[in-house]
C-alpha cells in the first residue's frame, strides 16, 4: 500500500481522483481511516517510466514517528 498524507495533498495542492472501492484501514490503535481517493504520481528515470498511485490517508507526523504509516 502506497499512502500519502491528506495535508500534503492539500498543502501542494495535488490533484486527486476518487477511489474506484472505498474501504477503511485500520491502525494498530483500532481506530479506521477511509481511503476515499489517491493521487498518481508518474516516476521517471531516464528510459524507465511507471505510473504509481498512492492513497490519501489523513495522518499526522505521530503516525509515522510510531511505526504506523
């Protein structure tokens, strides 16, 4: 699972598309976060292209000091 933060998407003002199959992920403290939408990210080097979507998660800097991003 690829994840980006919902303040970055904001902050930078990224475009994101809906999620073709909403769900829920939980976190280790049982608590659910909606996966609602994602963003494409297209990763290039050189002759190698690939294009990666990453799910918009709202988490803060806490979830990834403790191991759970």
């Amino acid at each position: 699972m690829n994840v980006i933060s919902k303040s970055i998407v904001n902050r930078f003002s990224l475009k994101t598309e809906s999620y073709p199959r909403p769900f829920k992920v939980t976190w280790a403290n049982k608590s659910l976060l909606p996966i609602k939408e994602w963003h494409l990210v297209t990763l290039k080097i050189i002759l190698y292209s690939e294009n990666i979507y990453y799910e918009v998660l709202p988490m803060n800097i806490a979830h990834l000091f403790l191991g759970h991003p």
